[in-house]
C-alpha cells in the first residue's frame, strides 16, 4: 500500500520541475505516508527532488522528519533549501542534535546559522559545541533544571510544577548545592512519596554521573549497565551542565555496534544512508581495507612458492586449498566471534587468556577431528587413502591452530586497545590461510614423500 | 587490584572443601569487590567453588549478585545450593526475571519453586510464563499501576503517593477503564503540571502500546524507534497486563544483535558466559555451521577438477588461488554488511534491490580497477605480462561480482525471512570463492591460451 503511494511520489517528482500540478499531488500523496516513511524517501531521492518533496510537507510534518533523518542528511536538504525557512527548522532541534548537525555544515553556514539563532539556544548550543566529537558532552541535553539541594520535596515539587515544559527529562532530577555542583538525585516518584517538609540534601540519592568530556562510548555502557533512564553530566569541577537519556546513549552503543560490525566486515561505518552516499564515498569506506588485506594475503602466495614444486608432483593438492583455507577461516571467525561477545559482556577478561587458548584447544580438536574424518572418509573414496590421510590431517591441524588464533585474537586488540571487531573476521582469515598452507603442505610433503 | 584479590579468591577456593579459615578469608576478600566482579568471578569457577564463594557473601550481597547473573548460571547456581534458602532468592526476582530463570529448570524444580512462592508472585510468574519465549509478554514485568481515567489529576497524584514503592516504573502511567482496557497513557510531569481537577480521559496521551503475543524483537525496535521510557503491554482484548521498561527491551535487542553477530561468524549464541559453558556446548554451537560450510566448499574443489588439466599446465596458477578468493569473500562482505546495517536502520527496502545492484555494481568496479591495477603491477613485475594481465582482470571481475552478490543477499535473506547476518560471511565467502575460481580459469584459459 504504502509502497504504491512512494512509488507514485517519486514518479511526479521525477517528471520534471515542480509546477502547481504535481507538488499538489505530491503533498496528497505524502499525507497518507508515515515520518519514517517520508524520511525514508528524502534519503533515497535526488537531492532537488528531495526538497521539492519536503516544501510539499505541512510545516508540522516538515519538522517532524527533518528531526527523524541523519545530520548528514539534514546538512544536505539545509543546502538545498539554502533561503528558506532554514532557521526555524535549525531552533526546534535540540542542543545536541543541533550541533551534530552543524558538524556536517561548512564552517560559513555553521557561522551563519549559530547567529540567527536565539540567544539561549546559541549558548547551549556553543556549550555542546565545546566537547569534543567522542566526549559525552556532545550527546547531553543541557537545558536541564537543577533542583536545589535547601529544597524541600514540597518546594521541590511546587518549583517543577511552575517549569513543567521546560526541562527535557524529569524522571530523574539532579540536586545541585549553591555553586551548581552536584549533590545528588532524586526520582520524582520519590519526590512524590517523600514528606512535604523533607529537604532534598537529606532524600536525594548519590548519583551515578559522568564528566563531559569523557568517552561517549564509556558513559553509554555505564549507563546501561546500571539500567538508567537518565543520567546527570557534570564539567571538570562537579558542575552539573546537562543530563543524558537513555535514547541518546542507545543510539551511541547502537552506532558502536554498527562500526564494529563494518569492521569486522571489513569496512568503514558510511555516515549517512546508503543511498544517498555518493559511489566514491562508499568506495572509500572500503578500498583502504581491501587494499591492506590484499597486501597481507600476497603471504599466502610466498607460501605456495615455497611449495611450487611439490604442487606441480600432485597437482590434485591445489583441488583442495579453497576447501581448506575456508574451513580454517571459519573456525578462527567461530572463535573470534564468541570470545569477542564473552569480552563485551564482560565473561572473559585478559586475565582469561590461559583458560581461552585450553578452551579453544579443546573446541578444535573435537571440530577437528569430526571435520577430518569427514574429509579424510570422502577424500580416500575419491582420491585414494594418501590425499585422505592428508586431507584428514590437515583439516584437524587447521581447525586447532584457527581455534586457538580465533579465541586469541580478540584479547590480544583489546590488550593493545583496539576494537576487537576489527580482528575477527578480515585479519582472522588472511592469517589462517597463510598458516593453513603451510600445515598443509608440511603434511602433504612428509604422508606423501614428497621432497 | 581487584584482578589480584580474585587470583587470591580462587586460590583459596581451589584448595580443597571450605573449612572455617578459608571461607572467613574469602569472605573478606569478596567484601573488596564489585557485584560485577562477583558475578564474574561465580561464572567462571567451577560449580562447586562458585556455590562456596556464594554462601560466603552476606545476605544482601547475595541477592544482587544472584539478580545480576545470566538465567542459565542462575539455575546452574540453584542446583548446587538445593537445599539451602533458595526459595528467597526466587521470590526476590522480578517476574520475567523469575520466568527465564524458571525456563532453565527441570520441571521438577520448577513446580517445586513455583508453589514455594507468595500467591501474588506465583500468579504474576504463571501470567508471564503463559506466553511463548518469543513473546513480549515474557519480558513485561507484570506488576503494573493502572490509573483509573475517571481520576482528577489530583486523585490520581494522591493515588500514586499512596502506592509509590509498588510498581516498576511511574514515568509512563497507563490509563485504564473500568473494564483495564488501556485507553491511554500520562507522564508523570504532565501530570504534575496538569490542573488537580482535570480529568485523566481528557488529559492523557494515545498510548503506544504493544500486544503481550507480540514478537519480542518488533516490540522492542518500535520502543527504540518511538525513544519510549516504559511501553503498556495489553492482552488480546485491549486489557493492560504490564509494562515494558526501557532495560527490557534493549536487553532484547542487545541479545538478538549478538545473535546475528554469532551467525555472521557462523556460530550460534551460547546462552550462558563463555567460561562457564561446556566445551561440548560450545562445540554443538559450531559444528553444523562447519559441516555445513565445508560441504559448500566441496564446490570449489568440483570447479577446480574441471581445470586441473590446466593447472597442470601452468602451476603458477595455482599460486594466486587464496588470494583471489579471499579478496572475493573481503569485497562480498564489505557489500554485504553496508546493506544489512541499511536494511537494519531502514535506509533500503525491499524495493530498492535494483538500485541496489546498480551501486555495487559501480563501487565494485572502482573497487576492482584500483585492486586490478595493483595486482597487473606486482604480478607483472614477478611472473611476466601474461599472469599479470590474468590476475589484474581477474580481481576486477572478482571485485564487481563479489560486490554485487554481497549487496543483494541481505535483500534475498529478508525476501525469504530469514536472519541477514546468515548470509553474510558464511555463504557470501564461500559461493564467491567458487564463483571467483570459475571466473579465475576462464581468463586464465583465454589470455595463456590454454586448452
């Protein structure tokens, strides 16, 4: 249904320059379509035809998914809709998304922008601005209200009652001494059970916080670890200068995830969506990946030189050699990944590593051996007992060693502090062909006389 | 620090049955660390040790250390204290804590402890226990505070003071009628700021809500997606049956990530900490994924059979055969992760598989001209013109292949239902590694000459 109206609205944008006709049409159409649906299609659409669509959007709607799509994309539409009504879209986002958003602009633009805006959103803004890109600070929401700590719970909750609109969270309230500085928090379910007379210093709990410049991704997984739904940030001297809820730290762990997903896919995280990234933007988010790993595989060809006269006694051991890199490669990822996700959660620790690799021995050799027979019962029917004994072998030799290499690799990125990720699946493989072939060959040369 | 006291914790509880001394000495050892570190350190002790380490910490310690643990090493732990104050333990969980423990029981056990429990808990547990796992009904907590919309605002305040220790969360109050029916929902600040007399049907919120037979992960992503704190969960009839909180669902979306994360590394997730699971466990996890793959891989030594006369000819060939098909399995999953994680955010649908082609089409072919370039270059320079142009044409069509076939499977894998992160590495490496030797010897045969 709905994909019937997408369709119908990017074929009256796509025929040509919007005249009286077709923008009606187009609005018609976008009212039946969701936020989500309406973002979706700006980002898969050119960018003239983007905004074309977004001028047809009531202004309400227009804001409501020009707050849904992605800074880079809102960057883009701003450029195009350069002389519109580009401030007010600018002054309803808020702080921290505003300054993601200005991140992508030209240093002119972002100039402009900060100008026109109103004096208290400027200086939130310019405060968010101050962190730097991975700090915390930039994913607060400073417009938070700080709730005294001579309050009484009555006075507390009169003073809420008169500022209800203004604050972006008030599930959890911060309280502040008379300097600013954080003394505590309080629940408002709390606040509310507490006795009218009860001075917060007294019923306020001791807060889980986090400075403004610490790692984003660091406050995140604090946060969630202990269940928060808001979380009071202060500046270097204990200052309280904003809060953090639980969409803006999902959404840095969710972003986390993403990259080390590309990582261990061997790509960069592209910024914006992936239609709307130009071709030589994606091809960068790969090419230097691609590059290096190709580099590091020209070992698996030094290998098989060493090797080149053995080969060319029994040709038939290079039927197997994609076989057997394959399923080395597979074990060492199999590894990498459960051991990756047991340091994530925090089940294993460096400390681990002795218990990883005799853990991973055993995993192996079990593997090993079922995967050898198998290879070593098929290969003797096909190509006689010797290239089954050697095929058997190997698999077994391979399947250890990728096990242990998998199952180390992960706690080795982290000793060095790299992402883990990045170790699973690309290096994982590279390595284990290289090696694999030597295993193979070794056993190849010493079943078969080779020499 | 800690790392020390655990190494001295484990020392003593290796060296043979509690007697009085040890026991005093790992109790003071443990009062240094955290829940965290407890809970960690009780994961990857063996049974035995673990329940002394346990029975060693005082009673407060205890439980949270107990809630902080996996549902399996719960039970495992419970079978090792049988006997002892078990029945506390339990009663303490929150109910969809206690029903995922209970899950992991005998049914023995089960029966037993669910007749251990107070009325209250053992119906609230039944209640959640009723819905299948995949449910979001297991995941509620389903002790929830219903306001009645025929409350004034100032009733219903005076209602929650009265009750304000009970129910999980207040943030997100749920309206009910007479007959529980969900009819919308308040935040408490709007409440606060509401007029005392105004009445909750006029002045409460249309609920996003979700069906307690729901599936888990869908609920969640609509929680993630409407950046809600706490979501009503109703039965068939509209009737409210609980809440969802914030944790809940990013558990469950935490848990299925790490799922298709084990299935991109071909491995399935292991339920319990790594450590504490056995190496049989751990082994099952694995091994059809192997099997499975190494079967697949039979193909590349069925399309290396069919040119091994050629290979014979020029065994030099031979030498380029892992990195030709690793660059192939790189490209693919390059493709492949940018999709999924676009499909995941909802940046390309179904719809958009020819533009999709298109994309990788061109990205593939920069991708393959730079790598083609540089594998001409090199293999040149060592092997001679001709092998260079076969390795440099060869990476190209690998390149625009590999990227192609990366891009769509995630499409093709959410067409047919199944999980994208399936068909990434696993199948992507392995089909393009027969592909690519294909594409190898046909270029091979032509440029040489062969025959």
């Amino acid at each position: 249904m709905s994909t019937q109206i997408m369709k119908q609205i990017e074929r009256t944008l796509r025929n040509g320059p919007g005249g009286q006709g077709p923008l009606v049409s187009v609005a018609d159409h976008a009212r039946q379509l969701s936020v989500d649906e309406l973002s979706y299609l700006i980002q898969a659409t050119s960018p003239t035809e983007s905004a074309e669509l977004f001028q047809a959007l009531d202004a309400e709607t227009r804001l409501r998914v020009f707050q849904d799509l992605a800074p880079a994309y809102q960057g883009k539409l701003l450029s195009v809709l350069q002389g519109q009504d580009i401030n007010s879209l600018v002054e309803a986002l808020a702080p921290d998304d505003r300054a993601s958003l200005l991140d992508e602009l030209p240093a002119a633009v972002r100039e402009e922008l900060l100008t026109s805006l109103s004096a208290d959103q400027r200086q939130m803004t310019a405060l968010v601005l101050g962190y730097p890109r991975t700090a915390i600070g930039r994913y607060m929401s400073p417009a938070v209200l700080g709730l005294d700590e001579n309050f009484t719970a009555g006075q507390a909750l009169e003073y809420l009652r008169s500022r209800i609109r203004e604050p972006e969270t008030v599930y959890l309230l911060p309280v502040i001494d008379q300097d600013r500085k954080l003394t505590g928090v309080i629940g408002i379910r709390y606040l509310l059970g507490a006795e009218p007379g009860d001075r917060l210093a007294q019923i306020s709990d001791v807060p889980i916080s986090a400075r403004a410049d610490e790692d984003r991704r660091e406050v995140a997984r604090r946060f969630m670890k202990h269940k928060l739904v808001a979380m009071p940030i202060t500046d270097a001297d204990g200052r309280l200068v904003g809060m953090l809820t639980n969409d803006d730290a999902s959404a840095i762990l969710d972003e986390a995830a993403a990259r080390s997903a590309a990582r261990s896919g061997s790509s960069e995280l592209i910024s914006r969506s992936y239609l709307s990234t130009s071709v030589l933007r994606i091809v960068r988010s790969r090419i230097v990946w691609l590059v290096v790993l190709a580099l590091s595989a020209v070992l698996t060809v030094q290998v098989l030189e060493i090797f080149e006269d053995r080969l060319d006694q029994v040709v038939a051991l290079a039927l197997f050699i994609p076989l057997l890199t394959g399923t080395g490669g597979n074990t060492g990822n199999q590894a990498a990944t459960t051991v990756t996700r047991a340091l994530a959660v925090g089940d294993v620790r460096l400390r681990d590593l002795p218990r990883v690799i005799w853990r991973e021995l055993r995993v192996g050799t079990i593997l090993g051996a079922a995967l050898g027979s198998l290879g070593f019962a098929v290969a003797s029917l096909v190509y006689g007992m010797d290239i089954g004994a050697v095929i058997g072998l190997t698999l077994l030799s391979i399947c250890v060693m990728a096990a242990c290499v998998g199952g180390v690799m992960p706690l080795l990125a982290k000793k060095i502090g790299a992402d883990p990720a990045v170790f699973s699946n690309p290096f994982i493989s590279t390595f284990c062909d290289a090696t694999g072939l030597l295993i193979y060959f070794s056993i190849a040369t010493a079943v078969l006389g080779l020499n």
